[in-house]
C-alpha cells in the first residue's frame, strides 16, 4: 500500500508539474504568437501608364517604413526592426506633416528607384503623395506615392529596379492592350516591358510565380492556418480521419477563395479573422473531449474552410491578381497553399510516428525519449544557425515555428518516458490541443477586443 501511495504521490507530482509546463508553454507561444501578428508588413502595389512622354507611377504603401529605413526584405513585423521607433513616431504624424517629411526623403527614394528606358536611365520627379488621417496607430497606413519619369516619343521598352528593402512591389502596366503585370522581390531588375503592351504575363507564368506567394502564406506566415492544420492532425494522425477532414477543408477553403478572389463574395477582415481564430479554439477542445472523428467534424471543418478561404483571398488581394492569368494565378495561389499545408502535416507525422508507436506498444522506451529531447533543446536550437544567415527577419518569422517543433518533441518525450498505453493522447495530443485553443482564444480577443 506504501509503495502504491507512493506511485500515486509521484504520478500526481509530475502532472502537476507537466501541468505548470504547459502553462508557461502557452504563455511562451501566445507571446510569439502576439508579436508575429503585430504591426504586419504589406506589399507596395501601384499602376504604372505612358502618358503624354511620360511614364507616371502611382504607388499604395506603407512609406513610413521606408522613410523610416526599416529593411522590409522577407520582414514581418516592423517592431521587430531597430527602426520601430523611429517608425511609430513617423505612423502617428499628421498627413501634412509626414508629407513634408516624405518629400525631404524623396531624393534618396529616386535614387534607389531605377527606372530604365531603352537601356538608359532616367530621372523621377515626385508630383504627390496622398497620406490618410492618422486613425488607429496600430494599423498600417496606405499612402499613395506619384512620380513620373521622361521617356522619348521613340521609346520602345522600360525596365523596373525596386530596392530590396523597399520589400514586395505589385505593380501593373495600364493603358495598353495586354498590359505587363509585376511581382518584384528581393531586388532585381524586371525584363524589357514594351511600353505599346503586349508583355501580359502568361497563364503558366502566373501558375507558377503565385505558388511561391501560397506557400509563404502557410509557412512562415500562416500561424493560424498552421495551429488549424495542425488541430485536425491531432485528433488522430490516421490516414483515413486526417483525409477526410483535409479534403473537407481544402474543398471548403477553394471555393471561398475562388468567390472571393472573382468580387462574388465579400466579407470584412474584422469579421473573418476572429472566426478563424475561433475555428482553432472549436478544432483544439474538440480533440481534448473527443475519442475520435465524430460524424459531423468533417462538415463543421466544411463551415470552417469556408473563412479560412476568405483568409486566403484577402492576403491574395493585396498582392494582386494579373487580370491577363487570373485562373492561372488563382490556382498557382492555392497549389501553394495545400504545398504549405501538407508540408505542416508532413513535418508533424515525422516527429509524432515514433511516439505514436511506442504508445502502441505500451512500454516506455528511454532511448526514444533521449532522442526526442536531444530534437528538442539541441537540434531546434541549431536550426537557427542556418536561418540566421537568411537574415533577423527571417529569424523572427520562424522562430514560433521552431518553437512549436521544440514542444511537440519536448511531449513526445514525456509521452515515451511512461509506461502506460496510449501516452500519445494524454501526454502529445491533448496538452498540445490545450496549447492551440489557448492560443486562439487569445486570438479571438485579441481580433475583436485588441
């Protein structure tokens, strides 16, 4: 009986203690969370159109950023740049006062913009800037930058050279028949773009550039996304289950995004957001009260995908759609959206499968445990020596990722040290639920409240 009182004490002591664990987890990554979701970096997008010998610009962005001298390149969050400051000073200026500031710096933007016509350079001149009232601080301002530059009356081609640390630039040719349509990142310069049209972007160009664009919404960027995914993977990491509830969404999110993107659907932000977020809080406690796939999840997932995909179509608006390969780039955008997605499940499988099959066998196994911790607090950690060469932003981006592998391996450690069947549930699957539905609660407040 002492000994069965004393198993009981230490049993009891240690779900306190993975209970105090969890608890400072969720504090953790609610902060990561927070901060990634603060203060978002939006693409530059403009319309570029040849009139009377001149080429004029009109451009919609966030320049106090740029005034400010953040490096926007692959940056999500401007508080994460040194210059955040400097920036917050500049975002809570009266129009008039920031466009005096603007046109002080214009100078140093002209010389960072190329602007090459027929293989010469040529010279921009500011004629405006339209800055909104100061509103909400905390939400970016979207300016309207014009310039123009000279071209010939014989000049034939332009090419564009935006900065890298001006960040993403959209950018459209209008006025022309098969107008040339622009996604410029990372520096560089364009191809010749005939100024007399005819440069539209191809159906397989468009399929292919907007990939990429679907990809980077899920990882790094796609944090809520990422926490649903990773809810339906929870609950059961069995083929048939997770097939049926992936299908469900990935079904459900198409449609909304191919109605939202086409102006059939319409829904506000401050609507669509708090619901996702809510969707994750619903998926997370589903999986703590729940034995398995219950008949109606796959609708409710169904209902779900519906403004996950309203999600999708508004990241996917202010990047643009070429109008010259619409479908194209529609398709493109969510081929790398389910890329994202599978690769979240797929990483998610490989850290779990061992785990998961030890729980099977009911016995605990030391060595699976070590190594699972040796993932967590060494290999993790080690991770962020080659994604800090990328850069700081690329480290703030993937940092909640990598905190979010440290801790699925840190419980699947806990899960292989006990011998007990089906630690897996109890020890990986349900903290790690109540992790996500923590995290999304905080989100729902955040989006209505905050």
């Amino acid at each position: 009986m002492a000994r069965m009182r004393m198993g009981n004490s230490i049993w009891v002591n240690a779900k306190v203690t993975f209970g105090r664990a969890v608890s400072m987890a969720a504090l953790v990554w609610i902060t990561c969370a927070s901060l990634a979701a603060a203060h978002e970096v939006l693409p530059t997008i403009g319309d570029m159109e040849l009139v009377d010998g001149q080429i004029t610009f009109s451009l919609e962005g966030n320049f106090e950023s740029i005034v400010a001298g953040i490096d926007l390149d692959g940056l999500e969050d401007t508080e994460a740049a040194p210059e955040a400051e400097i920036y917050d000073a500049l975002r809570a200026m009266d129009p008039d006062a920031f466009a005096a500031r603007f046109d002080g710096y214009w100078p140093d933007m002209a010389r960072a913009i190329d602007v090459i016509v027929d293989g010469e350079r040529v010279a921009l001149e500011f004629t405006g800037i339209d800055v909104p009232q100061v509103g909400d601080v905390e939400v970016v301002r979207q300016s309207t930058l014009t310039f123009v530059g000279v071209a010939p009356d014989t000049a034939q081609s332009v090419q564009i050279g935006w900065p890298a640390e001006y960040g993403v630039l959209v950018l459209r040719q209008m006025g022309v028949e098969g107008g040339w349509d622009g996604y410029l990142s990372g520096g560089g310069l364009t191809d010749p773009v005939a100024l007399g049209g005819g440069t539209e972007m191809t159906g397989l160009d468009g399929f292919l550039r907007y990939i990429p664009v679907g990809v980077e919404h899920i990882i790094p960027l796609g944090l809520d996304h990422i926490l649903f995914v990773l809810g339906l993977f929870l609950l059961a990491a069995r083929m048939r289950p997770l097939l049926l509830q992936v299908s469900a969404f990935t079904l459900a999110h198409t449609i909304t995004l191919a109605l939202a993107a086409l102006g059939y659907v319409t829904v506000p932000a401050s609507i669509v957001e708090p619901i996702i977020a809510a969707s994750i809080v619903y998926v997370a406690v589903e999986n703590i009260f729940s034995r398995g796939l219950n008949p109606w999840r796959p609708a409710v997932i169904f209902c779900f995908g519906l403004l996950h995909g309203l999600g999708f179509a508004s990241v996917l608006g202010q990047y643009g759609i070429p109008e010259s390969a619409f479908v194209p780039a529609l398709l493109g955008f969510n081929v790398g959206v389910e890329i994202g997605q599978l690769a979240v499940i797929a990483v998610a499988f490989i850290i779990a499968i061992l785990a998961i099959r030890s729980s099977e066998d009911g016995k605990a196994n030391m060595g699976l445990a070590v190594g699972y911790l040796v993932v967590a607090v060494v290999v993790v950690p080690l991770l962020l020596i080659p994604i800090s060469a990328l850069g700081p932003d690329a480290v703030a981006a993937f940092l909640p990722l990598l905190f979010m592998v440290a801790i699925m391996a840190g419980l699947c450690a806990a899960s292989c040290a006990i011998e007990r069947y089906e630690t897996y549930q109890h020890m990986v699957a349900m903290p790690a639920s109540i992790l996500i539905a923590l995290v999304g609660a905080y989100w729902v407040v955040e989006r209505v409240f905050l």
